[in-house]
C-alpha cells in the first residue's frame, strides 16, 4: 500500500510521520526552532571572516546590478520615503523641540561666558574694526552731504 501524506499535500513525495518532505522539515525545525538558531549563531560567528569576505566578493562581482537595483528601488519608492519622513517629523516635532530647548537652556550660561571671554580677548580688535567703520559712515555721510548742497 503506498504512502499517504496527511498534510494535505498528496501530490508531494512522502517523507516521515504522514508528512511531505517540505511539512516534515518545517516541523522538526520548529519542534527544535531553539537549538537550530543556537547552531547557526555558533556558525556564524565561527565563520564571520569567511562570510563576510564572501558577501564582498558578490558585491564586487554584483556591483552596477546592486548599484542599479538600489537606484531603481529609491525612485520608485521616493514619494514613499519622503511620506514617511514628513510623518515622523510631524510626530516627533515637539519633542524635538523640547529637547532642542533643553540643550539651549544647558548651554546657554556656558555659550555666553565662551562669548564674554571672546570679546574680552579680542577688544581692541573690536574697538578698532567699530573706529574704522564710524569713520567710513562718517566720511560718506559728509559725502552725501556734499553732494546735495551742491
């Protein structure tokens, strides 16, 4: 008598316990789903350097139909994007502004003591760039004024 699936897959080629090959993998897997994740981090970590120096080697190989693909996608999905950075802007604002308030708020004493330190440090220059332009106001306000009696 031949083998039945009870998986209801008939068509599929039978494995073991009543099930497909494809039902009965999915099932020893999730029966054994921890131990299965635990082997494949123990592999990846063993072989990290291998599987890395692998996915380079694709890409270089890959590299304008990866390159065409990810142009390909963001245009496509551009209006999405931006959709969807305009709504989590939107969300976020005000916490955004909180936070931008509260750094002002803790670095505005010492902001405004790096300031006062600069002034002091660069008054003359400052006296003397403020001289010079009174004077440049100074002699084109009496040139304006020489002009117009005339």
């Amino acid at each position: 008598m031949p083998k039945v699936n009870m998986c209801g897959h008939p068509e599929r080629k039978p494995c073991a316990k009543g099930l497909c090959c494809a039902c009965y993998r999915r099932a020893r897997y999730e029966a054994n789903r921890e131990h299965a994740l635990e082997q494949r981090r123990a592999w990846r970590e063993a072989n990290r350097d291998r599987t890395n120096e692998q996915s380079r080697a694709w890409y270089e190989a890959n590299r304008e139909h990866t390159l065409e693909r990810q142009r390909a996608w963001r245009e496509a999905n551009r209006e999405h994007a931006l959709e969807q950075q305009r709504a989590r802007r939107e969300a976020n604002r005000d916490r955004t502004n909180e936070q931008s308030r509260a750094r002002y708020e803790a670095n505005r004493e010492h902001a405004l003591e790096r300031k006062r330190a600069w002034r002091e440090a660069n008054r003359d220059r400052i006296n003397e760039q403020q001289r010079a332009w009174r004077t440049k106001k100074k002699v084109a306000t009496a040139t304006c004024s020489k002009l117009i009696s005339k």
